[in-house]
C-alpha cells in the first residue's frame, strides 16, 4: 500500500509543480519580466518546490537524512541524468549565452559552501539565513545583468492572461505539492523500514530522483524547443535554488544533522558532478561526449546503492 501511495504523492507532486511553473510564467509575462529571468528564476525555482516541499516536511518531521538526501539527490540527478540524457541525445547544442564566464561560479560555490557548513557534521538556523542570503545574492546576479526581449507569442499570451485562473492553478499547485510531500515523506519512510534501507538511501535515490522529474521535463521540452540556453540555465538555476532556499527553509525549520561518514560518497558524487559540468561548460562540450561522462557519475551512484542494499 505505501508503494501506491509513494506513486500517487510523486504524481501530485510532479503535477503540482506544473501548475506552478505554467501560471508563474504567465504571471511573470503578463508583468513584462524579462525571458532569460523567467528562466532562471520562476522555472527554476518552480521545478525545486517538489525539492522544497519534501525537505521542509521531513525536517519538521525531524527526519533530516532524508531532507539533506533530498537535496544532494536532486542536485546530482540535475546533473548526472537529466543534463546527461539532454546531451547524450541532442544534436551539438549551441547555447548563446556564454554559461561558463557567467554561470560557472554558481555552479561550483554553493556546493562549496555546503560541504564547508556540514563539516560539523550540523545546519544551524544561522547556517539557514547564511544560505537564503545566497538564493539572494543570485537573484541580484539574475536581475543586474537581464534585459526585457518579448517576443510576439509572449504579448498573445499577456493578452490571454486571466487573474482568476492564473491564482486558482497556483493555488492548487501548491495545495498537490505541499500535500504530495507529506504522503512522499511518510511512504517512503515506511518503505525504508519495510525493506531495511536507511532513510538516506531512500531520499538520495527514490525521491531524489522523483523530484528531479519536473526539471526533466522542462529540460528536454525547451531542448525540443531549441532552446538550449533555457534547458542548461534551468538546470544551474535549481541546483542554486536547492543548496541555498530549499536547504536553508529547511534548516530554519529544525537544525539539519548529516553523518559524513554513510554520506561522504554520495556528497563527493554531487561535488564531482558541480566540477564535471564546470568542464563541460568551459569546454563547450554540450554534445556526446559530456552526456557519456555525466552518466559515468550517474552509474557510480547506482552501483554504490546497489552496493549499501
């Protein structure tokens, strides 16, 4: 039975972002905000409210493995599968933004100062504020450097606009998030017990992987859109949005404790995948060959969880 219930939680969480990131964007045109900071922002962010919904119920909880495996999944998933399968299977993408002069820091910083705030092996409310204060700095980064393009299927999409049911989906997405992570929390406990797997394990690979599914989605579609400066920039912008606004809400609810010695391999994995994409994008390997090395990383987390089975 709490498989089922895992499956449908998952459903309505992954449905409920969806929600959130369709009227987020419509709202943000409707308001004339720039593309590149939909993007980078509402999108982003949209598709981590599964990350963030499923963390701040498990710290509340007091479940903090499976909120801190939430996060460092999620984070390698981005990386190691979606951007993997992205440029295993596209054509040689050509993004027009130069992501490695401009992005890469935020690649690499953020994991770098989580693996600095755990090394007490602790997340400490003042870690939290350290953290959104960091979702903070990347929105001032976002917004200094963004310039208004509207193009013309946008202003048809402002001249749809309706606010009654624009707020009525957002709230609803909200509603099947929120209400998604608590049933995927309880389940995927239960599940861990039923078969003896730590809570960790569970939340590094199951819901992990699950939340990462709008990122996915969102991924290949402006991909099939070609936009590729859209599917990287969603990628780098979530991974952002995890270590720093869903983490830190997290904290500030209950402090995290994580146990660097079950977890040392799992957060070097997310530490190696930070560094493989910083190669990636200064070496403009956005072809065959950066998805192959992506999905090294990915078939080293499987055989490690095979392994702890």
């Amino acid at each position: 039975m709490d498989i089922i219930i895992f499956i449908a939680a998952m459903a309505s969480l992954i449905y409920g972002a969806d929600f959130v990131i369709d009227e987020s964007e419509r709202i943000a045109l409707h308001f004339d905000i720039p593309h590149f900071v939909i993007g980078a922002t509402l999108v982003a962010f949209g598709t981590s409210l599964p990350e963030m919904a499923a963390s701040v119920i498990a710290s509340a909880q007091g479940k903090s493995e499976m909120a801190l495996a939430n996060v460092v999944g999620s984070n390698f998933m981005n990386i190691a599968l979606i951007l993997g399968i992205v440029f295993l299977f596209s054509r040689r993408l050509e993004p027009e933004r130069d992501l490695f002069a401009n992005d890469s820091a935020w690649v690499l910083i953020p994991p770098l100062l989580f693996g600095l705030m755990i090394f007490d092996g602790r997340i400490g409310r003042f870690d939290a504020l350290l953290l959104l204060s960091m979702m903070a700095a990347y929105l001032f980064f976002l917004f200094g450097g963004s310039k208004s393009v509207i193009e013309y299927d946008e202003v048809m999409q402002r001249a749809r606009f309706n606010w009654l049911k624009s707020v009525v989906l957002l709230l609803a997405g909200f509603a099947l998030t929120i209400g998604g992570a608590h049933f995927v929390v309880e389940s995927g406990s239960n599940i861990a017990r039923l078969f003896g797997v730590s809570e960790w394990m569970i939340g590094i690979v199951l819901i992990a992987f699950g939340t990462s599914l709008p990122e996915l989605v969102v991924s290949v579609a402006a991909i099939r859109k070609g936009n590729a400066d859209m599917s990287i920039g969603n990628i780098i912008g979530s991974n952002v949005a995890n270590l720093s606004m869903v983490l830190g809400s997290a904290a500030l609810v209950a402090p995290l404790h994580v146990n660097l010695v079950s977890s040392a391999f799992d957060l070097a994995l997310m530490g190696a995948a930070a560094l493989c994409l910083t190669l990636i994008l200064a070496n403009r390997l956005y072809h065959r060959a950066g998805g192959v090395l992506l999905l090294i990383l990915l078939g080293l987390l499987i055989q490690n969880s095979l392994a702890t089975l």
